[in-house]
C-alpha cells in the first residue's frame, strides 16, 4: 500500500500554506495526498452560543473545502480528506505513522521575531516518531498566497546540518532523497566549535590552529559522505565544515535554499523527557524555508 504526504490543516493560511506544499510534494514523489483535521471539543465554564455540534460542523467541513482547493490547482492528485477526534498532537503523531512525511504549518510573526510554532506544532515535532516538514505562512507583504506558487520545487538548494560526532543515516538518507526528488544541489553544513581550552578570545578563523582543524574538519565530513555520493551519483553535494554555531550557518544557508533538513535525537527509553533540541529549537523559529525534521537513534 502507498503511503501518501499527510497534511495536518486547520483553515488557518500557515495550514494553506502547508497544504498546497504538501501537494506539491505529493506529485514529486508520486504518492496520495491525505489531509487532516483533528477535533476536540474543549469544554468551557460558559458554552460558546454556537455550541459543540456547531464546532464539529465547522471542523468537518475544514479539511474538504482546502480539498476542493487543492483539487483546482492539481487535477491528477489522489486527495482524501479525513476529520480525526482526538487531541491534535496525538492525532497527528498517529496520522504520521501511517504517511510517507507530515507536514504542518508555521505562522510568521515577521522581521527578527521570526515565525511562531504554537504548541500542537511544538508537540508534533517533539513526540513523532517519522519526518515532519514545518512550512510557514507567507507573510502579507510578500505578496504570495499558496495558489501563485511554482508547481514544481526543483533548482533551489537542500540544505542539512550534520553533526560528525554522531552522524545519522536516516537524516542523511532523507536529505538525498530530496535532492534527487528536486534535481537540486546539496549543501552539507556541519558547525564545529574550538577546543575549550583554546580560549574564547583566541577563536578566530584566521588563526593557523584554526585553519588546520577546519581542514582536518573538511576532510572528516568529505569522507563520512563519500559513501553516500557513490549511492546517489546525480546529486550534486558541497560540503562545508565552518567554525562556529550550527543553527547560525544553516539559517544563512537557509536564505536561498528550498528545503533545510534538520535531525532530532529520540530518547533510547519511552520514559525519558521528548524534547527539541537548541539547533532544531533555532532553526525552526527563525527559517524562512521549509524545515523537515528527522527523528533519529
């Protein structure tokens, strides 16, 4: 059975947003399309006029009107449309089990604020267990709305941060798959920082020692992707091993790119605490690009 691109939507422009470039994504791998709205009703000291059969109306009716929207803009997509009930997070985490990638939306709160995760996004990404991609809403002053976008994602880079000291095939592999997908180039950013004993007022990247751990930096992360050039020969791959923060490179990176692919450690034991890390934290609230995050070992 095919598994589709399932799109969490919510009526909201970050849930447009994040649908039509689910179904974009759809087509470029050649897979259904399944959009979903969770339901739950919140009980309140005083009742809303409306009431709860009112809200659930309205909630059925979400995800099929962004249904006849889509079906306008991509004709030959497969589409379902489902109303799950339940608590939203959960619901998606459990929509996610069953699809190729989640995707969710991100609503922009402008200029050096960055863009907003509100806590279903933020639940989402710390508790599931497959790749989620956070799209964010056009902001009104970029003059774009979903329908006027490219139908095809191709030329624009993918990016990915790597961490060397523990690299994970799965973030890897992922971030090749969409560079093939989108005839794009692959930008590997891995950060490293100095040795604490080097001192903070002697981190320079001028400096000779500095120089030859980025060389030696350089070499490590050419060879840990050598294996992966020769199992994807079409995708075009740069490496760059740069001194400093992760999060910083991979958001300038981000400026041009048309995917940044991102890792989240899972924790080995059920009962450990979910959590995003600082990277991920960073990268998500500040990226102008589409953002998929990876779970990993």
């Amino acid at each position: 059975m095919t598994r589709p691109v399932t799109v969490g939507v919510d009526g909201s422009p970050a849930g447009l947003a994040a649908a039509d470039w689910g179904a974009r994504e759809a087509q470029l791998r050649g897979v259904p399309l399944r959009l979903v709205h969770a339901w739950e009703w919140q009980p309140f000291a005083h009742a809303p006029p409306a009431g709860p059969e009112a809200a659930r109306r309205w909630s059925e009716g979400v995800p099929h009107e962004v249904t006849a929207q889509l079906h306008h803009r991509y004709p030959d997509l497969d589409i379902t449309a489902d109303l799950l009930t339940g608590p939203p997070p959960e619901m998606l985490c459990a929509a996610a089990r069953e699809a190729e990638l989640l995707v969710i939306g991100t609503v922009g709160v402008g200029g050096l604020a960055g863009f907003l995760l509100g806590s279903v996004a933020m639940a989402t990404v710390a508790h599931v267990e497959h790749p989620v991609v956070l799209v964010r809403a056009p902001r009104p002053d970029e003059g774009e709305h979903p329908g006027q976008r490219p139908a095809v994602m191709s030329g624009r880079r993918v990016v990915v941060g790597l961490d060397l000291g523990r690299p994970c095939d799965e973030v890897i592999r992922f971030s090749f798959d969409a560079a093939v997908l989108r005839a794009s180039p692959l930008l590997v950013v891995h950060g490293w920082n100095p040795p604490g004993y080097y001192g903070v007022e002697r981190i320079s990247p001028y400096t000779s020692w500095a120089a030859d751990i980025e060389a030696e930096e350089t070499k490590d992360l050419y060879e840990a992707l050598r294996p992966w050039r020769e199992r994807y020969p079409a995708v075009d791959v740069v490496e760059q091993a740069v001194i400093g923060q992760p999060a910083h490179h991979l958001l300038d990176a981000a400026a041009d790119a048309g995917l940044v692919v991102i890792g989240r450690h899972t924790p080995s034991s059920k009962a450990a605490p979910f959590r995003i890390g600082h990277i991920a934290h960073a990268v998500l609230h500040h990226c102008p690009a589409p953002v998929a995050v990876v779970p990993h070992d």
